[in-house]
C-alpha cells in the first residue's frame, strides 16, 4: 500500500451510472445500490416510503436525468 492510503473504500463498489440490466423503471436504485453496495431492495423500498411524503418521485426523476446509462 501506497504511503498514507488506508486501503478502506467505505463500501463504494463502482461508479455511478444506471446498468442496461438489472433495473425496474430507469435504473436509479440499481445504480444507487451498486454504487454504496447495499441490497437493490432497500434503495427502492426508500424511494417508495419517500414517495409517500411526497418528494421521492421528484428526486428519482432528478437523479434519472443526472446519472448516465453504462456504456453499451
């Protein structure tokens, strides 16, 4: 290991961008979930419980305009 670097990735896996595969709707929680390394189930139960306050949708849809699609 490199001089100063503590080898800990803090569970980020890859980087951000919706998967062609593996996705319900646009891909966002699949992107999340790969991304922070959490099950895709528990990204996309919070996206329905903020849903029901009301800000989820907006916030999905902000992050499907922002996230890039994989490359082919």
């Amino acid at each position: 290991m490199a001089a100063g670097s503590s080898g800990y990735r803090g569970g980020m896996t890859t980087a951000l961008e919706r998967p062609r595969s593996g996705k319900i709707i646009g891909g966002v929680c699949a992107a999340l979930a790969a991304r922070f390394g959490v099950p895709k189930f528990l990204v996309r139960l919070g996206f329905v419980i903020f849903g029901v306050v009301g800000v989820g949708e907006l916030v999905y849809i902000a992050l499907w305009i922002m996230i890039p699609k994989a490359p082919a």
